[in-house]
C-alpha cells in the first residue's frame, strides 16, 4: 500500500502553502522536482501522518548552517 505525501510551497517569510497530494513515493518525488522547476521557493514533501519531512528542493542555506546535517532520507538540497 503506498504512503500519501503532501507538497508544500514554502514562502520566504516562512509561510507555508499546499501545493497538493500525491499517493506513492516515487511519484511524489517527481512532483517535488516538477514543482521546484515551476519555483524559487523552496518546496517539500510531507508525510502528514508521521509528522516528518521526506525531501526539500530549492531550499536557502540557513545561517549558521555548518553543512553537516544531511536532508531527510538522504535526499539532495538544490539551491538556485
């Protein structure tokens, strides 16, 4: 049975909007990568059942960031 994941546009001031539901893993990761072609903003993917974050595309580097802290599930951060 696949998972359903809801994406999620992230506004600059922090402000989330969702983008729409997707059933699959898979599937959802392609829609992540559609949508970060589309936007700037960062975007995710969230599995609302658990609470956790799948993968993020687009996001900014965090002040303090050190770089040492891998994305969720080992999925690559694009940055523009």
């Amino acid at each position: 049975m696949d998972r359903n994941y809801d994406l999620f546009e992230i506004f600059p001031d922090g402000s989330p909007i969702w983008k729409c539901a997707v059933s699959g893993h898979e599937p959802a990761l392609q829609q992540l990568k559609e949508l970060a072609k589309r936007t700037d903003n960062e975007v995710r993917i969230m599995h609302l059942a658990t609470n956790t974050i799948i993968a993020v595309l687009n996001a900014s580097p965090h002040t303090g960031d050190t770089g040492d802290t891998p994305p969720p599930h080992g999925q690559p951060t694009k940055t523009p």
